[in-house]
C-alpha cells in the first residue's frame, strides 16, 4: 500500500486525473488529457497484486474473482480521494484511479454556464448530466449538489458506485449510500430511497434498464433526481433512455420522459489556448413546452435546432454555439474548436457569419488594432443581433398572448361542455320522469278496463240467469 500511495502522491503532484497500472511497463498517468509516463520503473504483476491486495475488502475481492472486475473508492489522508477499478487483463491483474479533490469546486469556479444553477431550484423532475468518460460528468454533479445543500433545507440522498466526492450538511442534510457497501444494487437502493423521505436524488449513473425505469418513477412522485449518461449530446440522451427499453414500451417512456425531463447537460472538455489545463464546453437543452412535444412525438432529430433557436430566452445553447464562446473569448484555439466539433462544417459556418475572413487569418480571432473595419462589422454584428432578439422577445410575446387566447377559448369551450352535459343530464332526467309517468298512467288505464270489462261480464251473467223465452230473442245489454 506504501508503494501505491506513493504512485498516487506523485500523479496528486503532476496534477494529474488518472493514473494507470500495468504489468511489465511504468505507470502512467493522465496530464491535461494525455498519457505520459510517471516514472521509468516498470512494474512486475505480483507488485501489482500486492498493491490491489492491500485496498480491497473481502467482498470487493470476491466480487473480482467473480466479474474479473470491481469497482472501489480509496482514500489517501491528507491527498485526495481516488476512484479505481481493478480488472483482469492478460490474465493479469490491472488498475485504473481517477483523482477526486476532497474539496468539492462550485460552478463559477468551473467556469460553468449560470444556467445551470436554475436546475438546482427546480423542485421536482430529473436532471442528466451526459458526456464520455473523463468529461467532467462527476465534478459537474458535485458542484450542483454544493449549491443545493448550501442554500435549500432538504434531504438529499445519493446513491454511488462508488463514492466519490465527500459531502457535509450545511442548510440540506445529505445522505450518501455505496453500492455493495451500503446497497447490494442501484435498482434496490432506489426502491427504498422512497422511505427515506428524500427531496432531491442523485444517482450516480443510469446503467441499466430498471435504473432507468426507478429514476424515472422517482421524478414522476415529486422528487427532484439527477443523474449522469455516457452520451455526447440531448438528442442521443433521450434516444439511448428510449432504447433501453422494449419496443412495445417505448411510446409509454416517451411519454414520461417528455413529462420529468427538465435538463440536460453534455459535456466535453477541451484543451485551453494558453495551455494551462482544460475547460468545460456544454451543451444544454432546458424543458420547454415545444421541447417536451418534440420528445413526446419521438422528433428527436429536431431538438438541436430547437436548441440553438432558444438561446435568448430559455438560454439553451448547442455544443457548436458553446465552442463559439469559448472561441471568442480566445479561451480556446480555432483549430482544437474545430478539433472538438461534432459538426465542423456547421461551426465554420457559424465563424464565418461573424467573422468573415477568420479562415483567411488561420483561424486568428484578434483583428489588427488598426483596423476600425472590424470595429465597425462587430458593432454592425451587434446591432444584428440585438434587433434579432428584440424580434425574438416580441414573437415570444405574441406567442404567449395566443397560448393565452388559446387557454381561454378552451377555458370557454370547457365551460359550455359542462353546461351542455348539464342541459343533457336535465332532459334524460326530464325523458325518464315523462317515460314514468306514462307507464303509471298505462298501468292504471289498463287496471279501470280490466275493472270495467269484468263489471261487464258480471252484468252480462246477471242478465242471462234472469231472463224470459222472450228474453232468449233480445238477450244481454240491449235487451
């Protein structure tokens, strides 16, 4: 264990992410997102084992010998905290940490949109923070549940695998549960977590179908659940929730994720411009009623462009628009922006509209200090985009002035359905008194004939025994 504190000491120096440990070669370690070797000693498989040894309890030793993998959280007093997994390579054994500050950064400090604190005020739905690995998806995650236990008097209840930042109470009491430590299972910790009277859920991952299916549950009933995915953006989010389920469940999913979904964020991070480590680029959708009816139709393909259209007033923005930012802010290069773009050819596009000889230049965003040209085109730029807005709010206005009118005219409608069915109880009421009273009549009309027809026959037999021979001609009533 010395040997490896040792190891995780020196990367915790080189401000390193990840260290990796393999038989007959150095460690390596992750520096700004790439490898480099720790040091020059190659390491042999029993110093390996003797390391794993040292930090895995019985369990987690049963669990490797099991799924030739295991995953466990280790700390180192003084240092940090360090997420590993140990795995079977080459019949060998093999490790993997990534370092976790035991102070938890907030979101200004990482430099992250402010719209992302709106999510943590919300107070029910479910919130996904997306991205592959090493994205930033953990540290995102932890700054939210920061800002939510400093200011909201809640319960939040988290459920790991494993552990990875450590939490105190401040205004919010919070509750940290470990699979296979705390919880034999995600599935099984979510289905008690409703006992324990939680207001706000953080799960550290999504994996599996019935993870899926409780989270979702989770923000049906009230709660407010974050969560992490390994996707690259909303509209692979939301297909890869639906695809985790069968077919002829999917319209019924996607229906309940058009209702809970309230955000999602994808990450990426990208090398800076100076050199000096990396930054966040997000792309964010937030619910909004066009959102959820895109989702809930299964037009998935559309969010994006509903993204990038929402900017002034849900403040949405698109991976490209968010790489743009950075860009003009000369936090990152031209060349890594277009490195890091899903869509080149769309963000060159966008870098031309606003800067037309950018690709002239290489790329170069800072104009000549002399050159009042480029003064004059951003101001003009501006000028666009302010009357754009502006059309933009308007149209916003008009828009929820008709949703208005609409929700009126229903409101009407709904009162002359309730009058109509009202009228319509009356007559059926009014049809089954009438329909009453005829058949009370029928019954009495037809009770006076019978009455009437038997006085009849009596008379009739009364005046047949008393009568005469001249009687037998003229007999009965008319005699």
């Amino acid at each position: 264990m010395r040997q490896l504190d040792t190891l995780l000491r020196k990367m915790t120096e080189r401000s390193a992410s990840d260290l990796h440990l393999k038989p007959t070669r150095a460690p390596l370690i992750r520096v700004h997102g790439k490898l480099t070797t720790l040091d020059d000693e190659i390491l042999k498989p029993e110093e390996i084992q003797a390391m794993v040894d040292s930090i895995l309890a019985p369990h987690q030793k049963r669990r490797l010998e099991e799924r030739m993998s295991v995953d466990l959280g280790y700390g180192v007093h003084g240092l940090a905290r360090f997420r590993s997994n140990i795995y079977i390579q080459r019949g060998t054994l093999a490790a993997a940490f990534r370092r976790i500050p035991y102070e938890i950064r907030d979101v200004e400090t990482l430099n992250l949109p402010s719209v992302l604190i709106d999510f943590c005020d919300l107070p029910m739905g479910m919130i996904l923070i997306t991205g592959p690995t090493g994205s930033g998806k953990s540290t995102t995650l932890a700054a939210l549940v920061k800002f939510i236990t400093s200011r909201r008097p809640v319960h939040i209840v988290t459920i790991e695998d494993p552990v990875e930042f450590l939490f105190t109470d401040g205004v919010a009491s919070i509750s940290q549960r470990e699979v296979g430590t705390d919880t034999p299972s995600f599935p099984e910790a979510l289905r008690n977590v409703m006992r324990q009277d939680p207001d706000v859920i953080m799960v550290g991952e999504m994996r599996d179908p019935e993870t899926i299916a409780t989270v979702i549950t989770a923000a049906e009933t009230g709660h407010l659940v974050f969560s992490t995915l390994h996707t690259n953006s909303s509209t692979q989010t939301v297909d890869r929730i639906l695809d985790a389920f069968p077919a002829d469940q999917q319209n019924q999913v996607r229906a309940q994720v058009a209702q809970v979904l309230r955000g999602v964020v994808s990450m990426k991070l990208v090398e800076r411009a100076d050199g000096n480590g990396l930054v966040a680029a997000l792309e964010v959708l937030k619910s909004s009623p066009r959102v959820s009816q895109l989702i809930e139709k299964g037009e998935t393909s559309a969010l994006l462009e509903e993204v990038e259209s929402s900017v002034p007033y849900y403040r949405m923005q698109s991976m490209n628009q968010s790489l743009l930012a950075l860009l003009v802010h000369s936090v990152i290069t031209y060349k890594e922006a277009m490195k890091q773009s899903t869509d080149p050819e769309d963000l060159s596009l966008k870098l031309r509209k606003m800067f037309p000889r950018i690709e002239e230049r290489g790329g170069e965003m800072n104009p000549s200090t002399a050159d009042f040209s480029e003064i004059l085109m951003l101001q003009q730029y501006r000028k666009l985009y302010e009357e754009q807005e502006e059309k933009t709010k308007l149209r916003m206005v008009e828009k929820d002035e008709r949703i208005g009118d609409l929700e009126t005219a229903l409101g009407m409608r709904d009162t002359s359905l309730r009058e109509l069915e009202k009228r319509v109880q009356e007559v059926h009421q009014e049809m089954d008194r009438m329909k009453g009273d005829y058949n009370r009549l029928r019954t009495e009309a037809q009770e006076k004939i019978d009455k009437l027809m038997d006085r009849i026959k009596e008379l009739n037999q009364r005046l047949m025994g008393n009568g005469s021979g001249e009687s037998d001609k003229k007999s009965g009533v008319f005699r």
